[in-house]
C-alpha cells in the first residue's frame, strides 16, 4: 500500500513540475513577443520621456504653448525617447549642426521655442508645426512659396527634393524603407505621424 501512494504521489508531484515548467515557458514566450512588438521597450522610453515632464510644462508656459504638453512630450519620444543631454535633438535649430547642446534643459528650452515658431509660422496647423520641427522652418516657407498644401504628398516630394538638391547627399540616411522607395531620404517623412500617435501616451490624467 505505502508502495502504491509513493507512485501517486511522485506522479503529482511530475505533473506539478511539468504544469510549472509549462508556465514558465509561455510567460517567457509572452515577455519577448511584448519586447519584440517594442510595448516593453516602449514603457521604459515613456517613463523616461516623463521625467522631464516638469521642465518641458516651464517651457511651455513661458512660449503660451501649454496646451500642446503632450506633443513636445511626444517629440522628445520621438527624438531620444528621452534619453541623453540633447533629449529633444535641437542643437540644428540652435546653432546648425549636431551637438552644440550637452544640457537636458538648454536642449527643452530651444525646442519648445523652435516648436512654438513653427507653431506659428504654420498658422496653428498642430502636424505641420510638427513635420516643420523635424524638417526645419524652411518647410513651412517652401509649401507657401509653391502654392502647396500641408499633406504627405508634399511631405515626401519636398524630403526629395532638399534630398537630391543636397552638395552630400551621402550625410542622409534612409532609415525607414518607404523613405528608400520614395527616394525620400532627407528628415524623417513619417515623423508627424509617428509623433502624433505618441501623444497619446502623454495626455494629462
């Protein structure tokens, strides 16, 4: 008798071991198709981006553009996924080329004054401010100069243009395939779309 309930009970205790080993596996199955569909990477880029929630709402107050938080939120995301010292990428629009900013706030305040130029100089057309942040003000100069309309369409033919138009055009890179299709290799010609989906991960509770 004691002969058969030591069988039973090495019995259960493989099927325990066979039922946690089995959950182990789909948890571990779980986790990396979440890393590989970016959500895990994503909610430690956004809970970066959020730290530097207060500096951005002092910067935005100062240039009246408060109620767009969530969208520099969404550029920093964009830009560094808040990492670095240049989360918002805007030493170009500060001096003309890479790395002249090594300050997070210096980097926040210049982008939210070049994001409220654009703002403005694009009669508050929220994505074209932003394609325009991406692209430079001479965007915005360029789609009223040919008589042209804010939409991807443009978007794309005025990346080909700066792209092919470039003395180095080897300084590019294409870095999503639709850009290398198109021949679009100048600036990011999905950025507004991409930023505008980020916002809402950054909307005030």
């Amino acid at each position: 008798m004691k002969h058969s309930n030591d069988k039973v009970l090495i019995r259960v205790f493989a099927l325990v071991v066979l039922m946690v080993l089995l959950l182990v596996s789909i948890s571990m199955y779980t986790s990396k198709e979440e890393f590989k569909k970016g959500k895990i990477v994503q909610h430690v880029f956004t809970k970066k981006v959020e730290q530097h929630r207060p500096v951005v709402e002092k910067y935005a107050k100062e240039q009246d553009v408060e109620e767009h938080i969530d969208v520099l939120l969404a550029i920093i995301m964009q830009e560094s996924g808040g990492r670095g010292d240049d989360p918002m990428q805007s030493s170009e629009s500060l001096c003309g080329k890479i790395g002249c900013i090594t300050d997070s706030e210096q980097s926040i305040q210049q982008g939210v004054s070049y994001f409220a130029q654009a703002l403005d100089e694009a009669d508050d057309d929220l994505e074209f401010a932003v394609q325009a942040y991406n692209f430079g003000l001479g965007f915005i100069q360029y789609v009223e100069r040919n008589s042209k309309s804010y939409n991807q369409e443009t978007v794309i033919e005025f990346s080909q243009e700066m792209y092919h138009n470039s003395e180095d055009p080897s300084i590019y890179t294409c870095l999503r395939k639709e850009a290398k299709q198109y021949d679009a290799c100048y600036g990011d010609i999905y950025y507004a779309r991409d930023v505008m989906e980020y916002k809402q991960k950054f909307v005030a509770n």
